[in-house]
C-alpha cells in the first residue's frame, strides 16, 4: 500500500512538470476567407503557376497555412534546390546570428576579416554590406546566356568547385578582379558573397559554432524545429583555407518549403521564435532592410524598400534563386510564401524577378486585397489592409448623434478631469445664443458618447475671428500633466499655444513652424496622457504651408514632453535607418516622408488604441465639400513611424466626414471593439459609432 501511495504522489509531481513542457511550434491550416484572403484567387494563382512547372506552393498568413501544394513527386518532406537563395537563407541568416553576437558590423571594413586585402588599395575599403548587398565591385562569376561549366577562366573554375587553391574562396579572394569602385554601382556577383560567408566564417573563429553550416544547425535551424533531414547548405561541402571551415552562401543548398517557410517566419517575427530571442530584433532588421547601398538588397535578402515593384508593399523582402525559386516575406500582411520548381516564362535581362512579380507576388496581395478594408475600395488606399483591427462595422447614419450646429473642426483631447476638451472653428461651439462666431473658441465635452453635453469656455487669450483662412484655427489639442496644449493652423503657418487652468487663459509661442507644418495634429494616449510610448510629444502634418492644400506626403516632429515651448527642442522624422529604427534630426529641410499618398495628404488626426498596441490616424480625403460628402480613411500602425496598413477606406463615405475627424480615446469601449468617430460633418459635432474586430478575435 505504501508502495503504491509513493507511486501516486510522483505521478501528482511528475504529470505537472510534463504539462508544461512546450510543445514543438506546428502551422495549422486554415481557410483562406478565415485569414482575410481570397480561396479563389489562390486558387487562380496556384492553377497558372502550376502550368509553369511549380514543384511546391506554400502560402502562410498570420500564422496559418492558406495554400500547400505540391506537383506529383514532391511532398512537405522533399527538399528542393535553393539556388540563390542561399544567399539569403545562409549568408543573410549566418551575418544577423553574427551581428546579434556582436562579432560583425555591416560597416566593418571585409578586409578586417581577410587579412589578404589589407594591402590592396582598392579591395580593402570594401565593407560587410557591399559584399552582401552586391555593391562590392566584385565581378560576377557569370556572363550571359553561357552555361556555367562553360565560362572561361576564373569563372568557369569559380563553379567547378576544385580544391585549394583552386575553390572559389580562394579565387574569390585572390583572381576576382573589380569592376568599379565598391559602393558605386549594384552589380550581383557571386564571389562576393562568397568573401561575405569567408569574413563571417572569420569573425566566428573564437564561437562554439565555427562554420556556418553548424551555426545554422545549432542557433537557427534545430531551434525554430526543423529536422536535420530537411535542409542542407554549401553544396554538401566544407572547403578548408588558411584554417578556415568554409560553407559556400551563395548557393547549394536544399530546404523543403516548409523549412525555407520556418526561416521566413523567424525573420517576420524579428529573430523570436514562440518567446526566445534567437536573433536581435536589430540584427534581423540590418540585415533584411535596404542598407544604404545602390541597387535593392539587404544583406542577401532583396528588398522592396524604394517601392520598385509595384503594388507589393514596401516592406517586403524575399530570397530568390534561378529556376524562380523563391521565399518572400511581406511582415505588414503577416504573409510568407513559398515557391519551387522551374524558370517561369517572362523574364527580362533589367527586370529578373518580373515574372515572380507578376505570377507570384501581384496575386497574392491582390487575394489579400479582395478582402477590402472598407466596402469595395481597397485597392485604391495607399497601403494593405490590416491585419490587427478588421471589419469595420459603421452604425447606420440615422444613428449619428450630431450637437453644436454650425460649428466645425474638433479636435479633442482627454484631460486630467477626465472630460474631453475640443476646439471648434467657424461657428459658435454648443452655445449659439449671444455667442459670437468664432475661427478658434474651445468647449468641454462631459459624458459618454450616448449621452454628453458640451460647454463653451470663453477666454479671450485663446479665442480668434475670421473665416476660413482668415482665422486662426485649432489643428491639434492635447493634455500634458495637467495642462491643454494646442497648435493653430492659419497662423503662417502654425503657432503653438498653452493652458495651465483649463483653458481659461492661454500663452502663445513667440515662434512658429514657417516651413511646412500647416496643419499639425498631436498624438493623443489616454487621460492626461497616461499610456504614452514615452518622453516624447509627437505631432503630424501634411506636407505643405496651407491647410487648405493637398500634399503627397505627411511629416513627422516630436519634441520632450518638458521642452515643448521650445523651438530648439523639435526634431522631425528623417527616414529609417538599416535596423529599422527612425532617425531625427533637428534641421527641418531634412525631413521625410512618414506617410504616402500622391494629392492625397490632408487634414488628420492620430490616436493610440491601447487594446491592439497600435496608433490610429484619421485622415478627411480632400474633395469639393468634405461637410457633406467625401472620403475618409483610417490606418493603423505599430510604430509613430509605420509601416501603415488600412483599417478602413473609402472615397466616399455614406455621410459628409466634415474637415476633421478622431477618435478619441475616453471613447473607446468593449476593450477597444467599439470606437466612436467624433467628426465634423454638417457642421456639427458628430459621433458616430464603430466597431473592429481584434486580431485576437480572428484567432479564435
């Protein structure tokens, strides 16, 4: 009996501890319309690639299988030619572990690794992200139309692979001759990502992993759980010279298209792989981004950074290899795809991966798209649609709560009384008897969206006159620790304003935003600020010195939250750098686009929806007369700075979206399902109900 009472009471301690062992990451499949998708748009694009002798189509979105086929004599477990896209798959891969290691720098002079080129003038300045972006200089082992085991010299011993020193490390290092000077010009060569793996191969010496096949092996491919059987990498070969374990990273290699697929997830997720940080979110965004360099690569990956395939989001990057073989990875759609198999027909010496683009890459945003953000007019918004807040849900027009007749503008911010406060322009607020009509004049909104009043506060500090242009406007509102602080439009071009009691009296800046900036809006998080990303105020304004003017762009700023009445404490957004990171600077005429959209950038407003950790621009489409029809879009993103996708839509709302619009944020309910859009339309105050299903939702 005691035996067995023992026997019991391990198997009570054992069965826990086994619980919670985790469970080896697996996709699940799920239909295509479950994920956003459209079946029959997959299936027209798996049909037309099947005709150009695909082996294997696998086509994963937020994180389940939509697509999986395979040609008669290949399987989930069949492993398929890498081609090229090794350079990827091993060389960009081996340098992220390498960087995330803090064993390389994509600005290291190569030579620091190849000591054979320290005393060659020319060959010695080449950095680790020339050899991996293909602006090295290096000639190509490659001529066109000849067959590799049929090239002359150097090049044709390049592929033969022979023995030291006849391998094509050596003759990459020693014959290669270069063809202009590194980092003029982008021109693929081989060789040099050969002397990409030779110089990580070199930075690894003093790791537990020396060679990159046993790097991959052990710090990326058994991690994210794919068997050893279903890859391979260097042509089957280690190449010793000088000491060094050498893996080719230019081609070779062998993945079956899930495993290709698990790496693509582990670069879309940044280096996490289900909450262990194999690679440094840092490391993956250096090596899968444009690194400055000509031509459009990362470190082996290509990259869709400067927009030159169009109609496939900038943020795409995919490895490629001769035959079409092809992983991309779109991280805004949460997609990845994989195809193997044969040459597609189409292709052209200037544009080689037209014809992946145009069987490929086209249709598969296109069958994301059929899934439109608003009602049939997705494919007109500058950016894909969402895959964090979807199926925006309007209530019907009758609905609408509408205050404040004749009274436009709005912007609103939640204050540290927990009411809302709101700028209204060109009308008398919500006291129209014995008001004057003001330009500028601000008003508290206490209450819930079903059921609020509206006070007029009167100061003459604050208040202005003036029709339109005339007069000076509110852009943007928001409470900081207490205190309302506004931007004006009209103001030649914007001025900043500020309230310590609520707005009964208000200081104006002895400054102003002269360049641009005119029409600024504030990012609002929750009461007094609460929530905020951190130290920082950031504001937004189209392109251009009018508010009354459409721009191709809108512009970024940002100031400390202690220093906003200061000039000097403003930076304004200047681009990504290699990891993905902003840059600031404090010069205004360095600024970059932060959003696109060509004579469509206009008046808007921006929250943060704390139930998606995501920010919520509101954007008035400029049209005749936006009070009573026009377009309204919403975009949503992770960052201040992107990358955007659309949420909703469309050229031509079902009512007038008025000059502005938000969504404030005391307004957002049911754990951030249910907004309400306060706008301006009619001239009014207008609260208009919406709802949005989470991501959260659509996992369920």
């Amino acid at each position: 009996m005691l035996g067995l009472m023992v026997l019991a009471v391990l198997s009570l301690t054992v069965l826990p501890l086994l619980a919670q062992e985790p469970r080896p990451f697996e996709w699940a499949a799920a239909s295509p319309e479950g994920q956003g998708m459209s079946s029959v748009k997959l299936a027209a694009m798996q049909s037309r690639l099947a005709e150009f002798k695909t082996k294997a189509l696998l086509v994963i979105c937020n994180d389940r299988i939509v697509l999986e086929w395979y040609a008669e004599g290949y399987s989930a477990t069949k492993t398929h030619y890498t081609a090229s896209m090794a350079k990827a798959l091993v060389g960009g891969v081996s340098v992220a572990v390498a960087i995330s290691d803090g064993r390389l720098k994509l600005d290291d002079a190569a030579s620091k690794y190849i000591p054979a080129w320290r005393d060659d003038a020319r060959k010695r300045g080449i950095t680790i992200a020339q050899l991996g972006s293909h602006t090295s200089g290096l000639e190509d082992a490659d001529q066109e139309g000849v067959p590799h085991d049929k090239l002359p010299g150097w090049m044709g011993e390049f592929w033969r692979r022979e023995p030291p020193s006849g391998d094509p490390f050596t003759i990459s290092r020693d014959r290669v001759p270069l063809r202009c000077a590194p980092g003029t010009e982008f021109h693929y060569s081989n060789p040099g990502i050969a002397m990409l793996g030779y110089a990580t191969t070199a930075a690894l010496a003093t790791a537990p992993e020396t060679d990159l096949r046993t790097l991959l092996r052990d710090r990326v491919m058994r991690p994210i759980g794919v068997p050893d059987k279903e890859w391979s990498v260097g042509y089957g070969q280690t190449v010793t010279v000088e000491g060094l374990p050498l893996v080719a990273a230019w081609g070779g290699g062998g993945f079956t298209a899930r495993a290709a697929a698990r790496v693509g997830r582990l670069m879309l997720r940044e280096g996490n792989w289900e909450g262990k940080q194999l690679i440094s979110r840092d490391a993956v965004r250096e090596t899968t981004r444009d690194v400055g360099t000509p031509g459009p690569c990362a470190i082996g990956w290509w990259t869709n950074n400067d927009g030159h395939l169009e109609g496939v989001p900038r943020d795409a990057f995919w490895a490629a290899g001769a035959g079409d073989q092809f992983l991309l990875v779109v991280p805004s759609l949460n997609l990845i795809a994989v195809r193997n198999g044969e040459a597609l027909p189409g292709r052209e010496a200037t544009k080689i991966h037209e014809p992946i683009r145009q069987l490929l890459f086209e249709p598969l945003v296109a069958s994301i798209a059929a899934r439109a953000p608003s009602t049939g007019e997705a494919g007109r918004s500058p950016y894909p649609a969402s895959r964090h807040l979807m199926r925006v849900v309007w209530s019907p027009p009758e609905t609408i709560v509408r205050q404040a007749q004749g009274s436009d503008n709005w912007p609103l911010t939640w204050a540290d009384d927990g009411h809302l406060y709101g700028a209204y322009g060109d009308g008398w607020g919500f006291s129209r008897p014995g008001m004057p009509k003001l330009s500028l004049g601000l008003a508290r909104i206490e209450g819930e969206p079903g059921d609020f009043h509206g006070f007029n506060i009167r100061s003459e500090s604050l208040e202005q006159t003036g029709d339109d242009v005339r007069g000076k406007k509110a852009s943007g509102l928001l409470c900081l620790d207490g205190v309302l602080y506004l931007w004006a439009r009209n103001a030649g071009n914007s001025q900043f304003a500020w309230s310590s009691d609520h707005g009964r009296t208000w200081t104006w800046s002895d400054w102003k935003f002269t360049t641009r900036f005119g029409c600024p809006t504030l990012v609002n998080f929750g009461r007094n600020y609460a929530g905020a990303r951190d130290e920082f105020v950031y504001l937004y304004s189209h392109d251009a010195d009018s508010a009354y003017v459409a721009a191709d762009r809108m512009v970024l700023a940002r100031a400390a939250k202690t220093k906003l009445r200061e000039r000097e404490a403003y930076e304004f957004f200047a681009g990504l750098d290699r990891a993905g990171q902003p840059r600031w600077t404090n010069d205004i005429d360095q600024r970059a686009a932060v959003f696109e959209h060509a004579k469509r950038c206009y008046r808007s407003t921006v929250s943060y929806h704390a139930a998606s950790r995501r920010y919520l621009w509101c954007q008035t489409l400029p049209g005749d007369d936006p009070r009573f029809r026009g377009g309204l879009a919403i975009y949503d993103a992770p960052e201040p700075w992107g990358p955007w996708t659309t949420v909703f839509y469309s050229e031509a709302w079902d009512v007038g979206p008025g000059e502005t619009c938000s969504l404030p944020t005391k307004w957002m309910k049911d754990n951030g399902r249910t907004l309400h859009l306060v706008f301006s339309g009619e001239d009014h105050f207008s609260v208009r109900k919406l709802t949005v299903e989470l991501a959260d939702d659509a996992q369920r």
